[in-house]
C-alpha cells in the first residue's frame, strides 16, 4: 500500500547532539510550526561519549539520556524513530524513507554524523567483529562477552582507549594495537601520550604500536588475529575502533558541495538553498585554523546544531567558530587538550610547559594567543585557558602565570577578570555575577 505523503516546515535528519540543538533553537524562534526529526536508532538522544559506561556496566540508557523523557512532546517535536531515510531530492525538497514514507519539507537539516573506519582486513567478517560507536553497538558488545577472556582493540585513539577501559572494567584481558607510534596521538604531543600510555599499562592493558591487523583468525567466529609484522594474538572479540567518517551516502549527486565533508558557510548554510548541515558530517569554521575543517566532537556539533536552528527558523545568526576541544577521562586520569598539540614545522610559536608531580601543561602562542593547550590530571583551569583561546585574548602581558600550580581566575588582568567572572569592589574583592559563564562545554 503507497504511504501518504507527509510535509512539515522542519526536517532534521540525525537525532543526537546536532539534531537536539538545533530544534531547540527552532522551538525558542518558532513556537508552532511542524518539526520532525527522523532518527536510525530506536533511542531518544542519548550522550554518546557515555557509551563505554555503558558497556562497563556503570550507566544505563535513562542516566545516559541528552534530554528529559518529555523533551519532544514538550517541544512538539513528531520524533520518528528507528527510520532510515534513503533519498533526498533538494529540487523537490523531499525525503525519501525506506518504508516509502515522502516528507516534503521547508527547510533541512542534515545532522547525520559519521559512519566507523573500517580497515582493510582479511577475513572481517567473522561473528565478534564490532565497531564502537553508538549505543546499539555497546550493547550488541555487551550480549558477546559472556565466556570471553582475550579481547583486541584495532585504535588507539579516542574511541579506542575508552572501549579498551571499558572491557577492562568487566574483566577482559585487553591488547590495543595502534597504526602511528604512540596512542592518543591526533589529542596529545609525545611527553602526554607517553604518560598516559604508563597509566594504562599499569592498569593491564597491552598496547601495541607501529603495527595493525592484516587478517582475523577463527572459523565463523574470532579466535585471534594476525599483525602485519606476523605476530598472531589470541583474542574471541575484536573491536575495530579507528574513528568515524562523515556520512556523505545520503548527499551524492543532489549538487551539496562536499570535501571530505559537507561544507558549510558561517550561518552552517550548505551550497543548496534551505538546507543545513551541522557535526561529525560538516567541515564548519575553526577558529585556530581559520578556516572550516572537521571537528567530530559533542559540543561542537551542539552548538552548530544551535546556530543552524536559529538560521533556519529566520533569525540570522553566524557561527563564531569551534576547533578541537576534548576532555576525558580514562583509567582515572584527567585530560584536557583542544586546537594545536604541537607547534607546525617551520612558524613562530612559543611553546610554555610545566611538567611537575605527574601534572603536565602546555601551551602553544603565536603572536601572544593560544592556538593550542593540553593538560595531565590537573585540569581545574583548563575552562579559563580555553576561553582565552577562544575568544582571541592577548595574553603577553600574563602568559607566565598561565602554567603555574596556583593559576587562577585573580592572575587575570582586572578587565579580563570582570569579563569572565564578575565584578571587582574597590576593595579589590570578586563579586560573582555569574558561574563560569565562558567556560566551555567539554565532552561528557
């Protein structure tokens, strides 16, 4: 039977962070008219940075929601769940679903994410194969475990180390085998990467570098691997976690102007009228590179989510900008790095670290800004160097204080410090007007 076409002013395609923000900002412009959203998991929003919680068995699905069980009603928002769309016709402006329901729309968003890397591998293919990268994925991982003692992680990244962390926690014996050599390396200069790697095997974790896997061994199922160098390892699960890239499938041949994503304008305006992209699947501006690049993490997808919504709904607004920005926690320790880790070949920069009691800091300046910070375990004034970095300041005249051990929001020039805190008496005490209202929203 032909399904009757629907139409709405709003289609968002993707239902995470993006999505969230965007119909947010819709509902705080436009009280009234129709949102839908279309969804490929069968989940409201979900925080997906908590998935290995997830699979350790620290957190469920409610703990891990991105909003209230009320958000849509309350929002008005018609959430069509575990659907696919399958065409998108930009003369039209229609989508296709693969159930064969036609939405014709107004204005589109395409917040789509990313699909996971897979490597070139023999014998892929086998059961105990799995990527990393939505819940769906934890739990399949998680209905796997049950007898299994040897489990391998293709990555050493991100996604990695947390999946690696996680399989840890319920009592697997876990190698990670890294491509470049040393873990966590596209987040942290040597000195960091090295650090962390000291954690991490003191916690039992095996890591490998320089190598990869060329071929899965077993018969249906994962009994073992082989490295390129020959080396065979046994393990019954393989978690192949290298990353994502964006998910273009959807936008071939409808005239959206892609590099390695969709590009987007500061408004998140693609090259087709009346469509956005925000996320993992937009190359939007960075403020460090000047110039769009992709950024696949939680907060800047929200807030380009936020940015598209406003645009969409008819209150122009531009983008100021996001760069690399991730905060994490493994293994019980505390990381925090955003825009450059290391200083290009061949520029100017000044590099400042300290490196004392297990704590670690640096930053890199050009021309007196930040273009670049990592911190080891003493995190607690990461938020105050990103909103220098972020927003351009000059920090010459006070760059020296910025990596001592008692940094704090005092060390600031007096201008600074009402900018991002408050007000200052004449007797030169602080008087919050507001609670760290320039901090950044790291990762969860």
């Amino acid at each position: 039977m032909k399904v009757k076409p629907i139409k709405t002013k709003y289609l968002i395609i993707g239902n995470s962070a993006g999505g969230i923000g965007a119909a947010e900002t819709i509902r705080s412009v436009d009280a009234d008219n129709r949102i839908i959203m279309v969804s490929d998991e069968p989940f409201p929003a979900y925080s997906r940075p908590l998935i290995s919680e997830y699979l350790a068995h620290e957190r469920d699905l409610k703990s891990m929601l991105f909003r209230d069980e009320d958000f849509y009603a309350r929002l008005k928002i018609d959430l069509l769940s575990d659907r696919r769309v399958t065409n998108i016709d930009t003369a039209g402006r229609s989508a296709l679903l693969e159930d064969g329901l036609l939405i014709h729309w107004q204005k589109l968003l395409l917040a789509t994410g990313g699909t996971p890397i897979v490597p070139s591998v023999k014998r892929l293919d086998k059961q105990g194969v799995f990527s990393f990268i939505k819940l769906q994925d934890a739990q399949k991982i998680d209905g796997y475990l049950s007898g299994i003692k040897n489990a391998a992680v293709i990555g050493g990244g991100l996604i990695g180390i947390s999946v690696a962390e996680a399989l840890t926690k319920r009592g697997m014996d876990v190698i990670v085998i890294e491509m470049k050599d040393r873990i966590l390396n596209t987040i942290l200069d040597e000195t960091a990467s090295e650090q962390a790697a000291s954690v991490i095997k003191r916690h039992g974790v095996k890591l490998i570098t320089d190598n990869t896997v060329s071929e899965v061994l077993g018969g249906n199922r994962v009994e073992g691997i082989r490295l390129n160098n020959g080396e065979v390892i046994s393990c019954q699960i393989l978690i192949i976690a290298i990353g994502v890239v964006p998910r273009l499938d959807l936008i071939r041949d409808t005239g959206i102007d892609i590099n390695r994503g969709i590009i987007v304008d500061r408004y998140m305006s693609t090259s087709q009228p009346d469509i956005f992209a925000c996320g993992d699947v937009a190359e939007c501006y960075d403020f460090i590179a000047d110039g769009n690049r992709l950024t696949p993490i939680w907060p800047n997808a929200y807030i380009g989510g936020r940015i598209a919504g406003l645009n969409m709904a008819g209150k122009q607004t531009v983008y100021g900008g996001g760069t690399s920005m991730n905060s994490i926690n493994y293994f019980g320790m505390d990381i925090v790095s955003a825009g450059l880790i290391s200083a290009p070949v061949k520029e100017d920069y000044e590099i400042l670290i300290s490196h004392r009691n297990g704590n670690y800091k640096k930053l890199l300046l050009k021309h007196g800004l930040i273009n670049g910070m990592i911190f080891v375990n003493d995190i607690e004034k990461a938020g105050i160097i990103f909103g220098l970095m972020r927003d351009r300041i000059n920090v010459d005249s006070f760059k020296n204080v910025l990596i001592k051990n008692d940094f704090g929001l005092i060390d600031l020039p007096p201008d600074l410090l009402r900018r991002y805190v408050g007000i200052i008496t004449s007797d030169q005490h602080i008087v919050p007007i507001r609670e760290e209202a320039e901090q950044p929203v790291f990762d969860e």
